[in-house]
C-alpha cells in the first residue's frame, strides 16, 4: 500500500509538472554534491546547505547545468537557527519542502585516547545533532502537510564501529536510534510522513583530505571503494520510496551489518589486527594540512576524492535491493523452468 502511494505521488508530480523541492546538507562537496546533480537531472529545486560559500557556489553552479534549480545558503547544521533560517529561505523561493536529505559530517581519525572533549563534542553536534536539528525543521513543516520524506545517510559504521574514528562512529550509531525513534512515532501518528536510513560503504569523497587528522599517513576509505555518484543513485531511490525502512547499499554494507549479528566478538579482534593498516596509506600526510572540523577548508573540492583509479562506479548490490520485484519474478521463473526440466 505505502509503495502504491509512493508511486501514486510521483506521479501526480509529474502530472502537474511541479518539480520536487528538496534539502540537502553537506551539499558543497561529496555525496551531497552528486546527490544534489543526481535531483538536478529530474529538474528538482534544491536548497543546499554547507559551510563552505566555494563549494557552494559551484555545487549551485552544477545544479543549474544539470537542469534543476538551486539555492546556495551558507550554514552550519551544528546551529538549530541557521537551518531554520536557511529552510524558510528555501520555503520562500521554492515552495513546501518534498524532500530532506540529511547528510553533512565531520570527523576525526585518532585513537580515543588521543581525543580531546572538544572534538568528541564537535562530531558529535555536526554528524549526530546535525541530523536531529535538519529532521525537526523538516517536521515541523512536513507534518501539518501530511506528506514528505526524510533521507538520513548513513553508514555500514552505524552498525559496525572501526577504530581510530570513535567518534564518527558513535555518531551514526545514534542517528540510527533516533531514526528507528521517529519512525516508530511516525506510524503510531498515522502520518503519512517517511523517514528512511540508507547506510553506505566506503566513498570515494573529499573527506579524507580534511577530516582532522593523527594518523601517521595519510587516510583512505577501506576498499572496496565505490564513487559517490552510487550513493547519490541510492539516496535517490530512497526519496522515491520512502517506506523502505533501510536501504543498505553495496555488498560490503550487508556484510558489515551481518557479520556483526552474527560474529561481533570475532570481528573485534579482526578489526584490531586490520582496522588500522586499512584505513592507511603509505604516503605521509601533506605539510600544512588543513581539516574542516571547525571551519570549512576553502575552495571547490567537488564530489570525488583522489581514489577514482580504484573506485567502482556501480554496485549489483544496489541493483539488487533497489530491483526486488525483477529479482523475485526473475527467480521464480527460473524455479519454475528447473521444476519443468527436472520433470522431464
């Protein structure tokens, strides 16, 4: 039924050809910025949401190449106020909010022993508080209405913590607790409201030449690494089914996920045998190295990182879960033609 409403309200859309209002944080680089060209290219309207005017500027810039509509509004989702300052922004250009994607992280690769409070406490109000803050804006505007979805992008680490990023780790591990919160709220309410979580495998983003750094080399996402534009491609199809509770995106996610189920104590000591040469280059960090955990390094630093030559670019995986009932009919004919040959 929630699928049929989905699919009803897509196309009533297109019927009426008003294009979808989306929000996205963290939009001036990475996963935010191929999901907002990936909205662009069904002609979306988007309010992009990030720290740095460079980026921001340029994601703008590729938005409106792309066919879609865009609005560039510096903010920082560690502040309540500037969200909601920057949707009424968006509501006022663009009309009601159809969809929120909430995306934007900061980091730190360091043991915990090396942590400081502060640090713990800034990941934790961007990466964690940062969705609750974009989550209540989207409500309060979403509610009345009666219709909306909200995209929260997460990660395989939100079920599987990894050393040396203690704190980013926690952090998804919350957003998914409040997200299971809000839903359960959601349908006791009868609210035709969606939330949806879909957790990621390693990106191939900007991230790793700015998040704060105490590795003695410099970082990289733990292969298999896919490019952003997979992500961008899953939380496209999440907007578009939001009734889909989660969506786990490349098979290293479903292994991440189910192996912690299963074996959480073995992939302990796997992980402190693996977990830190994985993480890891050779190469020793750049001099001068700038990290965006309090303010936004500047410039363009696009969508991709520096991993293209061994980043894949799509993922069966995906095709799978976002294909169940080509997968389910494909299986059952052929179930159906083993039956009738081993009837012969």
């Amino acid at each position: 039924m929630a699928a049929a409403a989905s699919w009803l309200a897509r196309a009533l859309r297109r019927a009426v050809h008003r294009p979808r209002v989306v929000v996205i944080t963290g939009a001036s680089a990475g996963v935010g910025r191929a999901a907002a060209r990936a909205f662009a290219a069904q002609g979306a309207r988007i309010g992009l949401l990030a720290r740095g005017g460079d980026g921001l500027e340029a994601a703008r810039r590729e938005v409106e190449a792309a066919g879609g509509t865009a609005l560039a509004l510096p903010a920082d989702v560690a502040d309540a106020e500037q969200i909601e300052r920057a949707v009424d922004e968006v509501e006022r250009v663009f009309g009601p909010i159809d969809v929120w994607v909430n995306n934007a992280m900061v980091s730190v690769f360091s043991p915990v022993i090396e942590m400081k409070p502060e640090e713990y406490r800034r990941v934790t109000e961007v990466t964690y508080l940062g969705y609750v803050y974009g989550t209540l804006a989207a409500l309060r505007r979403m509610r009345p209405r009666d219709r909306g979805v909200i995209v929260q992008v997460g990660s395989a680490l939100a079920h599987r913590a990894i050393p040396l990023q203690s704190a980013y780790c926690a952090a998804k591990h919350a957003i998914k607790g409040f997200t299971e919160s809000l839903r359960c709220e959601l349908f006791h309410d009868r609210s035709n409201v969606r939330v949806t979580q879909v957790d990621m495998p390693a990106l191939n983003t900007p991230q790793f030449e700015w998040v704060k750094s105490r590795l003695p080399t410099r970082a990289q996402p733990v292969p298999p690494i896919f490019q952003p534009e997979v992500a961008a491609d899953a939380i496209l199809f999440a907007a578009d089914h939001g009734a889909r509770k989660t969506l786990w995106v490349g098979f290293p996610t479903i292994k991440a996920v189910l192996g912690n189920r299963i074996i959480p104590a073995l992939l302990d000591r796997y992980l402190s045998r693996k977990g830190y040469e994985s993480q890891q280059t050779d190469e020793p960090l750049p001099e001068g190295r700038k990290d965006n955990l309090w303010a936004p390094v500047p410039g363009d630093h696009g969508a991709h990182g520096r991993f293209d030559a061994r980043a894949r670019e799509r993922s069966f995986a995906l095709w799978l879960v976002t294909h169940r009932a080509a997968v389910a009919i494909s299986a059952g004919l052929a179930a159906i033609a083993l039956a009738r040959a081993a009837a012969r």
